[in-house]
C-alpha cells in the first residue's frame, strides 16, 4: 500500500512506514516448526529496510503496540553499535529500560556505515506511518554458518577476475524472508 506524501512542488513522495509480516510456519533444521508470529519492519520511503523487531510476537494487535511504544520513546531510546565476534560485522540495538525493542535490518562491514544506518533510523521513526494489515512471510531456516577466514587470509587470497557482462561474480543470496 502506497501512502504518498504531497510536497510544496506537488510532488509526492513516499514516506518511512512500518509494514507488518505475519510469518508461516516452516520446518526449521531439527525438523521441528519453527517460530511464527507478526513481525514489524521500518522501511524508508526507498523501500529498504531500516530496522525490524527483536522477536515475533502472538498477535497483531499486540505488534502495533509495540511499534507504538517505540514511536512514543524515539527521544528515550539508546542506541547501541556492537560487533559479531566471529564475522567482525557491525548491528546496532535500540534500547529502553535495558528491553531492546528494535534492531538493525542487517550487519554492516563497517562502523561508519552503521552509523549512517542509526542516523536514518532515527530520522525515519517519529514520521513513519503505521500501515494497515499484514504480509504474508515465510521464514526460511538460516544455513549453518561455515567459518570465517582471517582477515590476514582474506588479503592473502586472489583477487577474482572481473565479470564478463551478463555474469555474476557470486551466486545470487538466498533472502532470509520471503514476502508472498
């Protein structure tokens, strides 16, 4: 659902929203199903990811109240940039009272980029519009991570040659979830 914002110019422009996924039950690596709920994700008015909540929770109802609070504390929240120990990548936490109540869409390789990432998180939530429904989502269990090469074994390793036109140098990433 597209909301567009009028500007002086008559323009219209999108603004940072908060979309809810009501995700799917799917077989996780034991076999079992895994966890399933309502998540909230705060997309920028390009439609990328700026941040998602910390768990699923049971009802929707109880999603948006929780988006609520985190809209109602923007000027409380603290904001915490850790490291993954074994990849180096940099996340952040938005925290209130010691309760994270909203994480970063995704690891970045360096802290400068993650600094960014909080400043348009921070811009973005006390603007966003609360979208009305749900997505349906479907979670895909994570493959076990393989082990990360040293950074003095990566500067070791060979440069790959450029990609002709047409060819990709990796394989396409396989999305964590998706939307249907």
């Amino acid at each position: 659902m597209r909301v567009p914002a009028r500007t002086g110019e008559g323009d219209f422009v999108q603004l940072p929203r908060f979309v809810f996924l009501a995700t799917t039950p799917t077989a996780n690596e034991a076999g079992r199903p895994a966890d399933q709920g309502i998540l909230w994700t705060l997309v920028s008015p390009n439609n990328r990811p700026l941040a998602r909540a910390p768990q699923a929770f049971a009802s929707y109802a109880e999603c948006q109240e929780a988006v609520r609070l985190l809209q109602s504390a923007a000027d409380q929240l603290r904001l915490v940039e850790t490291t993954a120990e074994r990849t180096g990548q940099w996340t952040w936490r938005a925290e209130l009272d010691g309760r994270v109540l909203a994480v970063s869409s995704r690891s970045y390789l360096r802290t400068r980029e993650c600094a960014y990432n909080i400043g348009r998180f921070r811009e973005a939530l006390p603007v966003a519009l609360i979208v009305a429904g749900t997505r349906a989502a479907r979670r895909e269990p994570r493959p076990p991570a393989a082990e990360s090469p040293s950074p003095r074994a990566l500067a070791a390793a060979p440069v790959p040659a450029p990609a002709r036109t047409g060819e990709s140098r990796t394989a396409p990433r396989r999305p964590v979830w998706s939307v249907g």
